[in-house]
C-alpha cells in the first residue's frame, strides 16, 4: 500500500473548500454509497449501538434463549410507482423477505406501512397490494401487522411503503458480511443492472425492442436451496439492490478485511442493459438489482452450488465472477477484457449520469 | 449489440498493443483530447498495455472540468433563486463553486433537475409557463447542437421562460494553446472522435501543417482508442504530420453539416476561459445576436461574484498535461472525489477523479498481484 489502504482517512482533512461535508441532507445520502454509509457509522450507529445493530447486516440476528431470530426493515420510495417487471409493492415484499434470507434467516411475518398522499388513486393503491399479497404469497410469507398515514397534497410522492419483517434462522447457519475468506469463490446468481435500468429507461423514456424488465423476486427459496445442499461453505451472502454489485463486495471486503478481485468479461450483464448504460454513461456495476443475490462460498462447493443455482429458474445466468484474496484489504479490484486492473470503489453518492 | 462487443474484443486488444510495441521504436507522448477518452483509456487499462515510451497525456476536453469556476458560481446564484427550474447534465451538480454545489442548492430547496438532453427543458419551459427554465449548456462542440437547437426551438415557439446558460468551448482552439505553451511536450493527438462526428476534420489540416503533428480522429471503445494510437505511433516513427480518421464509422469530412448550419445559426465565437488554463482566444461559443433573448446571464443579473480556488488544486496542470494527477502533492490526501479541490476531480471524466476511481494511487506491484489470481474466474 502506498499512502491509502482504499478506505481514505479523512481526519486530517484541511480543505479550503469543506464541501463535501454537506451540512443538509442531499440525494446522495441515499444512493448507496459513501455518503449513506457515512450517516450510518456517523449518526444511526453511536446513537444506537447494541450488538444486534454492531454487525451491519442486511438483518440482525436476534438471540431469545430459545432460537434465533433475524429482524430487518426496508422503505420503499421508488418512482415510477409501477414499471416493467414489478411495482412498488413486490419491491416492498421481496425487499425485505431477500434482506432476510440472505442473512440465512427463513422469512416468516412483514409488516407494512404505507405513507398515502392525500389525492393519490385508490385503484393504484389497490393495485399495489394486490402485488404485495401475490408476491407473500409466492415467497411463503405473511403480513401480519401494518400502519397508514395520509400525508397533505405535495407533502408525498403518491405512496412510499415501509416493510419489516422476521425470520427464523437455520440451525447450524452462520453467514454475514464478515465471514468472506481468502481463497472463497465469489458467485452471482444472474444478470446484473437490471432494476436499475428498468427504472432509468421508463424515467427517461429509452426505448428499446424489448424493454428492460426489472428482476424484483423473492430470493429465499432460491437461497435454501443453496444453504441446504452447501451448508457452513457458504460464508457470506448479500443481496446488491442500491449501489449495486460494486458496493456490495466493497462492503463485503471492508467487514471481512479482505480483498475482492472480479473478472470483467465473467460479469453476466443483458445486452441491453449495457447498452442502457453505455447510453447514459453508468456503469452496471453501480446499477440496482432487486432479485439477485452474491454468494461467497469455500471453494471445494463452487460446483454444486453453481449447479443448484442455474437448475433454478431465479439463477440461471448465475456465474463465477471472482474470488477472495488476502492482498489490497478492504478493496474491490477487476481484471478488465484488456487484461488491465482497476479499482472499483464505492460510490460517493448517486452514479451521475455523464455529459456526452 | 454487436458494435458494442466487437469493439471490446480482448484479444484483438492485445494483437493491436503487440503491433504498438513492435512499431514503437523511440518514446512518444500523446495526447488524447476528450474526457470521454481519458476515461475509457483508465477504465480499461489501455494505457497499462502499451510499450513505457508511449506516454498518454490526457487533454482538457473534460466540458465538466474546463467551465470556469465564475460561471459554475453564477449557476448556483441562479438555481438558488425561486421561480427557476435549472436543468442540468447530472455530472454538472457535483462541481464545487466558490461555496457550494448544486446539490447543496437542491437541498436547500433550489429546483435543480437532471436531464439527458436540453431539450427536454424546453419541453419543461413548456408545462410551466409560471417558472423561469435554464439551461446550463456546457460542453464542447458535441453538446452544442442540441443546445442550439432547444435555442432555435424556444425561439421558434416564441417562449419568454426559457434561457441557457452557455459555456461552450472549442476543440482546435485548445489544441493551438497547447502547442503554442512553453515547455509543450505533446507530440500528437487523438481527436476528439465525437466533436469530429458534428464538425468533421475539416478544421484540423492546417494545424497539422503548423505543428508538424500528426492528428488521428478517434472513438472510445478499447479498439478504437488502440487503433487511433497505432496509426499516430506509425505517422511519428514516419516522420508524417497528417489528419488520419480512425474513426470512419461514425465521422466523416465534412461532418454533419445541418448541425453546422444551425450552430452558425445559434452561436458566435468568443474568447472564453478554461478552468484551470485560463482565457484562451476564440475558443467558444456563445449565443449570437439573434438569440441573445435566451442568454441566461442577460435575462438573470448575477453580479457580485467573487471566486476563489485552492491554492493546492493544480489542475491547470493536469488539463495542460504538464504533470500526472498523482504528480499533484494534494492528490488522494486533501483532494477526492469525496473533497474534491478541483473540477479535474468531480467529473468522471476527469482525469484526476479516473486515476482515482481506477485506483491508480497504488502501486503497479500492487496492482499486478492484484490481478494475478484472477485468471481461474469466469470458467466454471
């Protein structure tokens, strides 16, 4: 390492410019990146500290004497309400079932909370939870408890729902962020940037001939497959929604204190959605996933957890794309197709879409 | 998507560099002129796959980067004022003014928007006949057509609540500036391939005559970049100085010549300054005369700006190609993408901020053993 082991210090910051260290809340305090992370260890985290929260994963793993429990919450403020692929509803549903499953819980219960502005169509609230019942339904979970609140006109965009849910954690299970080890294959169960660019595309109205659909899904029965066939050689899983695959493995390689290389050319990516991208100037590496999980598994149950995923109709596409290493701690770095390295790191804010 | 992966080919990647290698007999620097270059050129390691004495320097076609501090400062004066919608290309609303960005003036309850293309502010003009919509029109000649033509549009609808706030800068004006710098080092250039689909390359003969500098129209895929490097390494070992289109597919001569028209139409030429390089003569565009109506700066008086940069941001030297981002002494300790002292460090296409995102602040050992282990991935 030279001056920087890839997580910059910023304590003895002496700009003339303090900028960046913006004194009101801006956009990209919830585009997955550095900034977000940053209010999380800065604010959320002293204020609330207690074991539970300490590990920082996609759910906390509660321990009651006579079993363990994980427990996780999710708001959801997506717009277009309604897009190719999914609404907000399935978002709300499967976002929390995959937070939890991925935490190698069985989801069970959800809550829902809906925050209605005054005005907004009953039929598209209908709508909504009509998915959000089809899609517990489909992931075998159920909504047992909830809340409304109606906001004045102008004060909401339309309806933001919060879910939060608990599960039952398997015997034996132990996976989280932390427990990536050098030498662990890294595996994605499908195409990435498909969320991301399903969303972009209606927002900015791409057309393509055959529209990006988002890949929102329930993960846990995919995920039990995994677990049951490869049991304690998977260390880690994390489902890459906002900030996407890249700083899911950034935050993989931080907690474990590991480094993380991923091939380019072996990241299963849709025609399209590149093309999305390249269109915009983003790069599916920083896009959202809604139906995706990555697997960091000991290496000798690569075969079988490859073969279990691809039998499964959510993990077709999957794929090696990378693996642990011991060296650049706490970094994410690629091979490119040209053979070169790059560093991938975390965004800042929200991935800006380029000039030309 | 074929033209995207037929230009990524990692093979013929590493065919073009051997045939570089081989062609290369003594050192040469060049310049590659867009931000869009410089970014794909780090993003894919191109530069880690040619011979030590090709040495890219990277120009100062980031639009991001070059718009002087002044007029980002103006931008700010005028999103922060109620009644306006300011709309902008998303790489624009991290640049830091003298006291803020533009998403601080978001935050602060400004109507800052993000758009692809400017006309989609015009449309925004339109369904809000209340508001005052401008446009921030940066860019080089690439943005400048679809700027000019929300101009054109906004006039031909007769819109009283539109304006843009131009700073377009020019590439061959650039480009004499830096030939004409003391201590220039640069020995040819990769244009600009996609100011060249506009403009064509009509432009640059007589440059390459002036300078004896061989000039290679270039695009941004790994082989297009590749390719643009290998003719202008064999132009230099020749002792050629011609303009060369490496980039048939997409440009031609004489451009595209209706963009032109208009352009000719919407703009004039006027002197401009370049963030970090100063004021270059003749080197942008501004409203002409009969569009002076839409000209931000006319219809909002923004006086009383005072600007102020670091005093350690060197990237007039980086824009200049005089020293390497990791060669400035605040690169990656007081200057991030996350602190960003200079404009060089906030766009993507900065080169600061590529060295970077890319990770070009650790070693080659490093980063060589990174990539060592990777080739059992991606074959299961």
């Amino acid at each position: 390492m030279t001056e920087n082991d890839g997580t910059p210090d910023f304590s003895n910051w002496s700009c003339p410019l303090p900028l960046a260290d913006y004194p009101t809340i801006v956009m990209g305090h919830g585009g997955g990146g550095k900034l977000g992370n940053e209010l999380v260890e800065h604010l959320f985290l002293p204020a609330f500290r207690n074991p539970a929260l300490e590990n920082l994963g996609d759910a906390a793993v509660l321990d009651l004497g006579s079993g363990r429990l994980a427990m996780s919450t999710d708001s959801f403020v997506v717009q277009p309400l309604f897009f190719p692929g999914g609404s907000i509803g399935e978002l709300a549903v499967n976002g929390t079932v995959n937070d939890l499953a991925v935490s190698g819980a069985e989801p069970k219960y959800l809550s829902a909370s809906f925050i209605l502005e005054e005005g907004f169509p009953l039929s598209r609230l209908a709508a909504i939870v009509e998915a959000m019942a089809e899609a517990a339904a489909t992931a075998g979970v159920r909504i047992v408890t909830g809340d409304t609140k109606v906001v004045e006109h102008g004060h909401g965009d339309g309806c933001y729902i919060n879910t939060a849910g608990i599960g039952v954690l398997r015997q034996g299970i132990v996976v989280g962020p932390h427990r990536a080890q050098p030498g662990d294959a890294v595996l994605v169960s499908g195409t990435i940037g498909d969320h991301g660019m399903a969303i972009m595309s209606v927002r900015e109205g791409l057309e393509f001939e055959s529209p990006i659909r988002s890949d929102c899904a329930a993960l846990n029965g995919l995920i039990a497959e995994v677990l049951e066939a490869a049991g304690d050689a998977v260390h880690a899983m994390r489902d890459p929604t906002r900030g996407g695959l890249a700083s899911t493995l950034n935050e993989i390689a931080q907690a474990s204190g590991v480094g993380i290389e991923i091939d380019e050319p072996s990241l299963p990516v849709r025609a399209e959605v590149q093309s999305a991208c390249d269109l915009l100037g983003l790069d599916p590496v920083y896009v959202a996933n809604e139906g995706k999980a990555v697997f960091f598994v000991a290496p000798e149950a690569v075969p079988a957890v490859l073969r279990i995923l691809r039998a499964h109709p959510l993990g077709r596409d999957a794929a090696r794309i990378g693996q642990v290493t011991a060296q650049h701690k706490g970094m994410l770095v690629a091979r490119t197709g040209m053979g070169a390295n790059r560093v991938i790191p975390t965004q800042i804010g929200e991935q800006l879409p380029r000039i030309c | 998507m074929k033209y995207l992966t037929e230009f990524r080919n990692g093979e013929i990647a590493q065919r073009m560099a051997r045939e570089i290698r081989q062609i290369a007999t003594r050192p040469w620097k060049i310049m590659e002129v867009c931000g869009g270059q410089t970014h794909s050129i780090i993003k894919n390691g191109i530069d880690q796959m040619l011979p030590a004495t090709i040495e890219m320097i990277h120009g100062p076609g980031c639009p991001v980067c070059v718009t002087p501090l002044e007029l980002i400062d103006k931008a700010l004066a005028i999103a922060a004022q109620p009644g306006v919608m300011f709309c902008s290309f998303g790489d624009m609303l991290r640049v830091p003014g003298t006291e803020a960005d533009l998403f601080q003036v978001k935050g602060a309850g400004g109507d800052v928007r993000v758009v692809y293309s400017p006309l989609d502010a015009v449309e925004l003009a339109v369904r809000n006949p209340d508001k005052q919509v401008v446009f921030f029109g940066v860019g080089f000649e690439t943005t400048a057509p679809a700027n000019a033509m929300s101009a054109h549009l906004a006039k031909r609808r007769g819109l009283k609540n539109f304006s843009l706030l131009v700073s377009h800068v020019l590439v061959p004006p650039a480009i004499e500036a830096i030939m004409g710098s003391p201590g220039n080092q640069v020995q040819g250039f990769l244009l600009a391939g996609h100011v060249c689909s506009v403009m064509g390359y009509w432009e640059y003969p007589p440059l390459a005559e002036k300078y004896g500098i061989p000039l290679v129209v270039t695009g941004f895929e790994p082989l297009d970049l590749l390719d643009g490097i290998r003719r202008c390494v064999m132009q230099l070992e020749a002792g050629r100085h011609e303009v060369e289109n490496a980039y048939e597919r997409i440009v031609t001569f004489d451009g595209n010549q209706a963009a032109q028209k208009l352009l000719a139409e919407v703009f004039e030429v006027t002197d401009r300054a370049w963030r970090g390089i100063g004021v270059i003569s003749k080197s942008g565009w501004r409203l002409s005369e009969a569009y002076r109506a839409f000209d931000a700066e006319e219809r909002f008086h923004i006086t009383g700006i005072h600007t102020e940069e670091s005093p350690l941001c060197r990237s007039g030297d980086v824009l200049r190609g005089a020293i390497k981002p990791a060669q400035c002494a605040a690169f990656g300790k007081e200057c991030t993408p996350r602190h960003p002292l200079g404009a060089t460090m906030v766009s993507s296409e900065g080169a600061c901020a590529a060295y970077y995102n890319y990770g070009r602040f650790l070693s080659a050992e490093e980063l060589a053993g990174a990539g060592a282990a990777l080739t059992g991935a991606g074959h299961d």
